[in-house]
C-alpha cells in the first residue's frame, strides 16, 4: 500500500516513479541550525520541528532535484501562459514552485506554481474532492463561481481549466493584473466559510526606461486609424511590458514597439504576438477636463524572454537599451507599420470575421498568385506559403510536417477580393496578428441598436 508521501507525489507528478524521500540527518541539521540549536525537548521546537517537517514533505509533493535542476508539477504557470516558441532557459527557476495546501473535510486546494512581474501575477490552483458529494458540487458549480481572490490592486483578471470527472479533480490557471507584493490570496468558494490560502510570490525583476517621446500611434478598438502618441516610460521583465503613454481623446494611438536583440535580428509587437493588453487609462488630468487621454497597459509576452540577449525598446527609429546608456537611432527601413484593412463577414455565421487576403497581401508585402479559372491562391510571406481554394475549409501549408489546416468557413470571392476566415492560422503561420477594431467613436454612438460591429482588422506585422 503506498504511503500518503507517495500519493501526494502521484497527484502533483503523475508518471514520474517513486517519491524522493528526504535525507533525515539533513532535514535534522538543517531544522537544528534554523532553530539556533536549541534543546530538542523543548515543546516549542517539537511543535515548529513538526512544522518545519510538514512544510518538507509537501515540498517533496511538487519538486525533486534531477541533475540539480527542480523538476515542476506538468500543470505550472508556464504550460498554461507562455505557449509560443522556446521559453528561457531560466524560467522554470523564475517560478514559485513550492506548494502551498488547505482543506476541510470536502476538498484539498493546492496552489502548485506562481510566477509574476511588476504587473501581471500567474498562478496554477489543483483542487481535489474528497468524497461523491464533495466531487458532484464542483462539477456542478459554474467555473466562473469557483474561486474568489486577494489580490493586491488587482484590476481584472482571467481563468480557464480542466476537469478529470473520474477523481473529481480540477487543474486551474489564473492571470490577474496586481500591484507586486510578497503574497496573493485564494478561495475555493465551495469549501468551508472563511478558508483562504495565502501563497507566496516572488516577482521577478523588471527594466523601466525613459522614453519621453512622440510619434504615431497605431489603432485600437476605438480609433482604427491611430493618431499621435507620446510614450512616457516602458518597463519590461521576462513576462511583459508595460507602457505608460499619452494621446489625444479625439484620435487615439497605441505606442508601436519592437525589440532589438544583440545578435542585430529586430522583432515586432506582431512577431511576439503580444497585441492584445490589460490596463486602463483615462484624462491626462487630476480633474479630468483635459483632452489628452493617459492610458497604462500591459502586454504579455508568448515565451518567457532572456533579456540578457535582448539589447533594446525601438520606438520611432529610437533604441533604448536597457543597460540604461544613451539612445541610439536605427535602421528601420522595410518594417511595414500596421495598417488597417476592412472587416468582412460574408463568411456567415459559421466564422464571425473574415479578412480580404489580397488586401493584407498589399499591406504586408507579401506575393500572391491568384489562378481565379482554379479558384485558388497561393500567398507567401516570411518564407512560408499558405494555398487556399473555393469551396474548400483546407489550407495547405508548405511547412514539413504541417498537415492542412480547416478553416471555420472556406474562402468567398466577391467583387476583385478574396475574403478567407481570420483564423489563428494566418497569424501563427506568417508571425502577424489582426486587432478588430471600429472606426471611431462615433461609429460606436451612432449605432441604432446600441451593439457595434467591428469595422476595421488593424494588421501589426
């Protein structure tokens, strides 16, 4: 029969063989030394001995040192976030991967890893039912109603999760905006009144550099054009960046980055797939009467980045290096700036947009061969070629070992254009991403039934 250390470590590592078990004469000395080597006697110590021992064998449920790296629980803070491309080698030694448990007679919350910046906060929560009825009320209950939080200066926050049904167990994945402190709180909502578990954070260092300089902006959901923007600051960690900037109400735009690593190669916004923010703004005023709008946001990287290969923020032709030393210009000709090409929905309600490919073909540069007697295209960009065809959700891509691709919708022509489902295919293959935006404001208060349509795909290559 195994032991509760062996179950503990089966739940949280799942395939990995046998529990590693503490070397007791080292847990000794180590709890001797933390305890200024007083008697073992003394009820105090036995008590915080005991305490000290739990806190190791929940370790242990977790975390194992292979080859003198710690070995994460499957389900972690980076396999739910950071999903494009290659982490940084050092990421897993960013994360808090030490788990922290609560239970009552019904269920066991274990919060199994965490891992945060100055403005955003990630963490993995495992819940376990201990009996039918216990199992039964969670998969009865609405995700949304799960868990509630404490988390310092949280403005908003996102979850998603698995359930296995079989043992009533639920693996669940938070993001949250916050304002950086040692500890966030959690609560699983169907347990007893009043039971929170605090977990420990330990936020990973950031770079903020002083821009203070204008340019153009690209569009938003409101303001599909774009208009001036002034970026004041941008602080980066390995997990995002966070833009403090001004822009006027009347033709809002949103800073254009990108990022210059030191092997000379420049990466856009676009390339990054980090489009899509979290913040918040409002009049640049203490009394709210101006009209420059003050908007703070956070962008979130797709991998875990190494910024010590990361040389600088391009803004507007402008390096600043985050070794601090003086701005630099650079070269940025043959970037193509985003740009704006029109919303379709003759897809129907199969897909909710479309997009014009020759039209984004156009924007970016890319080549196109359009055989309109075959009904098919064949575009290309950034070295890889996509195929679509009339009549047919498959796209064929030219990548070995890609299998074709189906579509929600297959493609429609109509008037010299060709409207393809915006699916995460055309972002994943070419490295761009599309924001649908509306025109302006007044696109919005104009709208009969009080519900807008997008107008607008902002492109950021």
């Amino acid at each position: 029969m195994k032991n509760r250390l062996q179950e503990l470590w089966d739940k949280v590592t799942p395939d990995s063989g046998p529990c590693p078990q503490p070397d007791v004469k080292k847990v000794r000395r180590r709890v001797d030394k933390a305890l200024d080597g007083r008697p073992r006697a003394m009820p105090r110590r036995v008590l915080r001995l005991a305490i000290v021992a739990a806190a190791a064998v929940l370790l242990l449920t977790s975390t194992a040192l292979a080859g003198g790296e710690l070995i994460p629980p499957e389900f972690n803070v980076l396999s739910g976030n950071f999903l494009r491309g290659e982490n940084a080698a050092n990421a897993i030694a960013m994360m808090t991967i030490t788990p922290v448990s609560v239970s009552d007679d019904n269920y066991t919350m274990t919060v199994t890893s965490s891992l945060a910046d100055g403005n955003e906060l990630y963490f993995t929560v495992l819940i376990e039912s201990k009996n039918d009825e216990a199992r039964e009320r969670l998969e009865r209950t609405e995700f949304r109603d799960l868990l509630s939080y404490r988390i310092p200066g949280s403005s908003s926050h996102s979850s998603s999760g698995e359930i296995a049904p079989e043992n009533g167990v639920w693996h669940i994945d938070v993001s949250a905006s916050w304002r950086p402190g040692k500890s966030a709180s959690v609560r699983l909502n169907t347990m007893d009144e009043g039971i929170w578990l605090e977990f420990p954070v330990k936020p990973v260092r950031s770079i903020t550099l002083k821009v203070n300089a204008g340019g153009q902006g690209m569009g938003d959901t409101g303001h599909a054009a774009g208009g001036p923007v002034t970026l004041k600051t941008v602080e980066i960690s390995p997990l995002s960046f966070h833009v403090d900037y001004t822009t006027p109400y009347s033709d809002q735009g949103v800073p254009v980055l990108y990022f210059l690593y030191k092997d000379g190669a420049i990466k856009s916004m676009g390339q990054l797939h980090s489009v899509h923010p979290s913040g918040h703004g409002g009049p640049d005023s203490l009394f709210g009467s101006s009209e420059t709008y003050r908007g703070q946001s956070t962008y979130s990287f797709p991998s875990v980045q190494d910024l010590s290969l990361m040389e600088a923020v391009i803004f507007e032709g402008t390096a600043y290096p985050l070794d601090g030393s003086e701005p630099y210009e650079v070269d940025m000709t043959g970037f193509v700036q985003p740009f704006t090409v029109p919303v379709g929905n003759l897809l129907g309600d199969s897909a909710d947009f479309s997009v014009p490919l020759f039209a984004l073909c156009d924007g970016l540069g890319a080549s196109y061969e359009w055989d309109e007697a075959a009904g098919t295209v064949s575009a290309a960009y950034r070295g890889r070629t996509l195929t679509f065809a009339l009549d047919s959700k498959l796209v064929q891509r030219d990548v070995e070992g890609w299998e074709p691709w189906e579509m929600y919708a297959a493609p429609v022509y109509q008037d010299g254009e060709l409207w393809v489902d915006a699916s995460v295919l055309i972002r994943s293959a070419w490295d761009i991403e599309l924001t649908s935006a509306i025109d302006s404001w007044e696109t919005r208060q104009t709208a009969e039934d009080g519900l807008v349509s997008f107008t607008s795909w902002v492109v950021i290559p």
